[in-house]
C-alpha cells in the first residue's frame, strides 16, 4: 500500500469514526473544504475534519494554519477537528489523536456532564 493510499485510509477512518461525510477531492474544492465533514443541517455538534498522516516521529502544528482552518470551519457554520495518525514505520500499529480548540472541548464537556 502507498503512502498516500495509507493517509487516504486514514481520512476515512476518521471520517467513519466521527460519522463525517469524506468531501471530494479531499477538501481541494474552494467551495467543499475539509477532509471530512457534518452534511446534517441540524447537527449540534457540526465538524469540519483536517485529517494528518505521517510515519515520522512527530508532526508540527501551525497556529498560522490551525487558524485558516479554523475560520475556513466557522465560516461554513461547522467547528474544526484535526486528526492526527502517527503510523509505524513498520506499518503495524498507530497512535490517533484529535486536536480541540480548548472553548470546543469545554463545550463538548460541559454538554457530556449534563
């Protein structure tokens, strides 16, 4: 499996996981953005979904394009959500994260505690 085969698996994990819809082309659209995103108009919890691949050690975060991302999400109504694959070089076994703006995660808290 390629690089970008195994990334594009990843995508729809997250997407599955999230119970997002995959947009086309992977968000390259201008007018369908995100990897994955919330199609319920009703939806509480609205995603817009940037899904991150790599087989090294670490990845870098840019606050320049956590930003973008995030006022790309707003502007479509949807709260951004980042998923991040650490996959092993080996190809067996992975570690997944998401990354939160810190007012959603409390938000998501505060809905859970009730």
């Amino acid at each position: 499996m390629t690089l970008r085969e195994r990334w594009r698996r990843w995508e729809e994990e997250l997407a599955e996981a999230l119970c997002l819809d995959l947009t086309p082309g992977s968000g390259n659209k201008w007018h369908d953005p995100g990897d994955a995103v919330t199609r319920e108009h009703d939806s509480i919890w609205p995603w817009y979904a940037e899904a991150k691949y790599t087989e090294a050690r670490s990845y870098t975060l840019k606050a320049w394009e956590l930003h973008a991302w995030t006022t790309k999400a707003a502007e479509v109504g949807k709260r951004l959500i980042v998923g991040v694959r650490f996959a092993h070089r080996n190809g067996v076994g992975s570690e997944d994260y998401v990354v939160l703006r810190k007012h959603d995660f409390e938000e998501l808290l505060d809905a859970h505690r009730l």
